[in-house]
C-alpha cells in the first residue's frame, strides 16, 4: 500500500517538475544589451541549507553593485578599502545601520530574512549607492556585459518570471511574464531606460602616506 502510494506520488512530482534551463538576452529599447539585471522565476521552494553571500566596500563603492539573494541569505560586509564605511538601509524590507572599520577588521554578518529591495547608501559618501534584492526563490540569474544570463528551475505550473534593474522605469515591463517551455529568450524593453541613478565616485586623493580622503 505505502510502495503504491509512493510509486503514484513519484509519478505526480516527475509529470510536474521539470529541470528547465532559459537562456536569455535581455535588450534596452535601443536593441543594447542591459546588464546587471535580475531575472527570477516565482514560486520556488524555499531555502533548505544556509547560504552566504558578499557585499564588499571597494574602491568607495559597493561592490558588486546588485546583489540578488534568496530569503534567509546571510549576507557578509567586509570593507576592503583602508578607509571607514557607515553603511545604512532604511528600507522595509531591512532597516540597519553598519559601521565598517577599515580593513582587517571581521566583517560583519546580517540575515536578509524578509523578501523585497533592500537599498544601501552610506553615511560617510554621499554617492554610495547599492542593492539587495530579497528573493522568494532560489531561481535567479543576472544578466552579464552583454545582456546574457542563464537560469536555472523546476518548471511548475503557474509560475512567473520577473525582472528587475534600478533603471527600469516602466513597472509593467518588469513584472510578471508567464514562463513558457521555450529554451531561449530574447526580452526587448519598449520604455527608455531611466538615467543610472548612482553617482560617480569622486576621485581619490593621496593624503599623507598613501592614505585616502575619505
Ligand atoms: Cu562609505
């Protein structure tokens, strides 16, 4: 009875899920290639191990620039610079505050427990600007220098596939997309792209013994 009944629930979960790999090229509505852009396919199952990821300082600048990470994700912020940062986010997805000394110093750690956009500034320079995208779902991918990712997932009745980049002005190109079983994907954005709303970092100065302005 149990062996049936198992044999019947392994037949159900093979017809339904489906290792699916899409490759995509994601294009601006010149027909450029857009990169850093977060592509993720929801529902997902949620996470079953801990996972770490990385926000580093470097240069004066978070680096990388946009972090994608499942819920639940740790997330480590060293500071490779030989200058202080004072990280902050007042987003409600997570609201802190992070001193980070200079270099050598433990990074420290925080859990990203709670899906949505986290946006990072830092107190000490004014043009820092980053992201942390919370996801619910460990299906996500970004796109590279030439517009080009590769993602990964089940493929499950009812899901969606969704996009995100801080110069997408249009909500409606960004949001649901019902994924189909095609293996490739060309998505052309028909809105202009809004300006890079991070600024540059001023250039630094040697002060005194190969020491920054901060
Ligand atoms: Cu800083």
């Amino acid at each position: 009875m149990l062996k049936s009944v198992l044999a019947l629930l392994l037949a159900l979960l093979s017809t339904r899920v489906q290792a699916n790999t899409l490759e995509i090229l994601l294009l601006d509505n010149q027909g450029k290639p857009l990169s850093d852009a977060v592509l993720w396919v929801e529902p997902g199952p949620a996470q079953n191990q801990p996972t770490m990821a990385l926000m580093d300082q470097q240069k004066r600048q978070f680096s990388p620039y946009i972090l994608p990470v499942q819920v639940g994700t740790r997330v480590s912020f060293p500071n490779s610079d030989p200058i202080n940062h004072h990280v902050y986010s007042f987003s409600p997805a997570k609201r802190f505050e992070l001193r980070l000394h200079q270099q050598k110093a433990a990074p420290q750690e925080m859990r990203f427990d709670q899906p949505g956009l986290v946006t990072l500034g830092c107190n000490i320079h004014d043009w820092m600007l980053g992201f942390i995208l919370v996801l619910d779902s460990p299906w996500f991918a970004q796109t590279d220098s030439q517009g080009k990712t590769r993602l990964h997932f089940d493929a499950a009745a009812g899901q969606t596939l969704h996009l995100w980049h801080p110069r997408i002005a249009a909500p409606q190109e960004a949001m649901n997309r019902s994924v189909a079983s095609d293996s490739t994907l060309t998505w052309q954005l028909t809105s202009a792209l809004k300006r890079d709303p991070r600024p540059k970092a001023p250039a630094m100065r040697p002060q005194g013994k190969g020491g920054y302005v901060p």
